[in-house]
C-alpha cells in the first residue's frame, strides 16, 4: 500500500490522526519511531532549518526537497506544508506535482499573499477568494494519484473574522479540497465549532503560545477533528535542548553528558546503523571472506 492510500485509510478510520511536526530526516524518523501514524512537514521548521524565519523565504524546490529527504527516512505518511502553492494556479499544478513525485501523502495551500507569515503571528494579508479557490481546484486537477489528499488552508480568521474562515473553508471543500484547515481560532468555542460548520473533514493546528488555546488532543477528537498537525513541537525542543548543551559546555569546559547517557552509537543506531551494518558483508562471498581471515 502506498502512503497516499495508508493516509487515506487513516482519515477514513474512527478518530483523529495526530501528526507532530518534522523539519528532516531524522525528526521524522523520530516521530515515526514514537509510534505516530502520520509526520507533517512543518514549513515553520523548515525554514528555521535553512536559517530563515517562517516569513515564506524559502522556495517551492527547497520544500520539496526537504520533503523528499524526510520520506526516504519513513515507511508512514508524510503530509507538507506547501504554503501559498508558490505563486498562481500554473505555479500550484507544479507544486503538486513535485511533492506527489516525492512521494509526499498530501499538502496544505494557504489563503495568504506571498511572502506570508505564520500562520500564528499578527498582520497576515489574504488574497481573493476566488484566487485561493482557483488555486485548490487547480491542485485538484493537478494531482495523478486520486489518494493524494489536497487540504485547504484559510488564514482569514485573523483578518475577516471566524464567520468568513467558515465559510472559505465551505467554498474551498465544495472546490473539491479533501479536507479543511481553519487556521487559528481563537477561542474554545471557535475551536470546538469549526467541524460542526464546517461541512467536511477538519485539521487542527496546535501551537503552543499562538493564537489557538491550549487544548487536550482528546477533546479536538471528540470536537470531531480527523486530523491535529503539532508543527513546532520538535524545533522548539530542539533549540532549548541546543542552548542548554551549548551553556553547559561554555560554563564547564567539559563536553555535557548526552541526555540518557546516549553513545555515539546509540545516536547512529535511531538512524538506523544497525540495519545498515548488516550490508557490509551480506554480499561478500563467505568463503574469500574467511581465508582472508
């Protein structure tokens, strides 16, 4: 089975998917390695991964590439950021193309003008509604594989206001989007309103700090979300865990014991050394191998 029909069958099951956010080979490997079902390719990590702040500095290839790397590292699916859909519906139907070559599960598109912004931060600009619904009924027809899941992604609740995401959301489904991305609500009760407005499958996005309260994943399931993407989650972590082995080193002069205790091949082991080792002999020929002994 392939990822774009595993993360269907996901979507088609009882529940909400959750999928924490990876920015490359190894955190989503970590994610998959947790027992997560799905890894979401978080743009936000993405970007401060290559030196940039999430302010859509980074290139359609540069995404997919990432994109790319990161599916080489799992056997579950991987769904993407794909922000704006790097320019107009021409740009979009090549944007789709080049994650589902990939091998990318499915990709979310924006309402925001380029170069957006967090999706989390103050002072977003939309395009038209009918420009952003050009463009996902251009990643609709774009796609080769029926299973490629297109999720629409409206900003317009910071601009417009919850009744306008709403029904964005609505129009965008209607377009033939697989599923709908509200993004920031700003109260519980928004929270808890959106899959009951909005008339087909809902992601959540869960930020710590950003403009969403903080919510039990439990209860976004029993809201009725099928799936919660944890962007920051991971390169937030991994800053803190940075700056904290970095003041200890300054401080003490002396390399800091890795968290556990982890050795070095401990840490090439969670990528996979072990399984790789077995190929440095497994296809010599055992006989030559032993007199040379």
């Amino acid at each position: 089975m392939n990822q774009t029909t595993k993360l269907r069958a996901l979507l088609r099951s009882d529940g909400m998917v959750t999928a924490p956010g990876a920015y490359d080979g190894l955190t989503a490997m970590l994610v998959a390695q947790a027992g997560f079902p799905a890894v979401y390719m978080t743009g936000a990590g993405t970007s401060v991964a290559h030196g940039y702040p999430d302010f859509g500095l980074l290139t359609e290839t540069e995404m997919v590439a990432n994109a790319a790397r990161m599916v080489r590292a799992i056997d579950v699916p991987l769904v993407a950021d794909a922000d704006t859909g790097y320019g107009n519906e021409l740009n979009v139907i090549r944007t789709v193309q080049d994650y589902e070559r990939a091998g990318v599960a499915g990709i979310h598109i924006e309402d925001q003008v380029s170069p957006k912004r967090c999706g989390h931060l103050d002072d977003k600009e939309l395009v038209p509604r009918e420009d952003w619904i050009a463009k996902i009924r251009a990643a609709v027809d774009a796609r080769r594989d029926p299973d490629f899941v297109v999720i629409a992604r409206t900003d317009s609740r910071a601009v417009i206001g919850f009744e306008e995401a709403v029904s964005r959301s609505n129009a965008a489904l209607e377009a033939g989007a697989d599923m709908a991305f509200l993004e920031a609500p700003q109260t519980l009760e928004e929270v808890a309103a959106v899959p009951k407005l909005v008339r087909g499958p809902c992601l959540l996005n869960v930020v710590w700090g950003g403009k969403t309260p903080d919510i039990d994943l439990r209860d976004a399931e029993k809201f009725g979300y099928k799936l919660a993407i944890v962007p920051g989650l991971l390169f937030k972590a991994t800053i803190g865990a940075c700056d904290d082995a970095l003041a200890a080193l300054k401080a003490t002069h002396k390399h800091p014991e890795p968290r556990r205790g982890m050795t070095v091949r401990d840490a090439f082991n969670r990528a996979g050394a072990s399984e790789w080792d077995v190929f440095r002999t497994k296809y010599r020929d055992v006989t030559i191998a032993k007199a040379a002994e």
